[in-house]
C-alpha cells in the first residue's frame, strides 16, 4: 500500500516501491546481461518500464527499446504503444530520446508514419 509522504515514515513513489528500490533493482537488471532474443521476447515489459519505472530504470527501458527499433525489431505499432506515454512523462532527456528515436525511424522508414 503507498502511504503519502510524511515526517514519521517512509515515502513511497507513486509508481511502487521505494524512491531507492531502484538501486537494487536496475544493477540486478543489466547484471542479466540479456541476449537481443530475450529482450525481444520482453517487448512489452521494457514498454510497461520505460512508460511507468522510475527514472533510471526507465531510462534503461527507452535504451533497448531504441536499439531494438533501430535494429528494426521493433513494429510501428509497438514503437507507437512505447512512445504515447514516455512521451508525457516530467523527464526531458527521456522525452528528447524518444523523439529523437521517432524522427530516426520515420526518417529510414516513411512508411511508418501512415
């Protein structure tokens, strides 16, 4: 259960967890050392991380989500399903990456945008 920030107890993000559970988390994650192939198979968690993880651990998400659309593993659909929330979120730099990675995809592949 969140519990709202107080002098007391503990805070939680409104995303889960504690603001720190990334600390253990992320090096827990890229320790992984997943394949291409497992990352691919995971699409729609590195989506679910990018769009609503806290900030670092998104910011791992948008980076294999990039390197797989520009690896074109990735559909239009699929960028499209990365993209409407991550682009929302407070963060600049994960804002800018991901249009920079729209503009880099629609650039090699105009068939995308329609």
């Amino acid at each position: 259960m969140c519990s709202s920030a107080t002098t007391t107890g503990p805070t939680r993000t409104p995303r889960g967890g504690g603001p720190t559970d990334h600390r253990v988390f992320l090096p827990l994650l890229t320790e992984l050392a997943l394949t291409r192939e497992e990352e691919r198979t995971r699409i729609a968690d590195w989506t679910a991380l990018a769009r609503d993880a806290v900030s670092p651990v998104a910011t791992h998400a948008q980076g294999v989500l990039a390197a797989l659309a520009l690896d074109g593993d990735l559909t239009p659909r699929q960028l499209a399903e990365a993209s409407e929330r991550l682009l929302f979120r407070a963060e600049k730099k994960l804002v800018r990456a991901q249009l920079v990675l729209l503009g880099k995809v629609l650039s090699r592949d105009t068939g995308a945008a329609g």
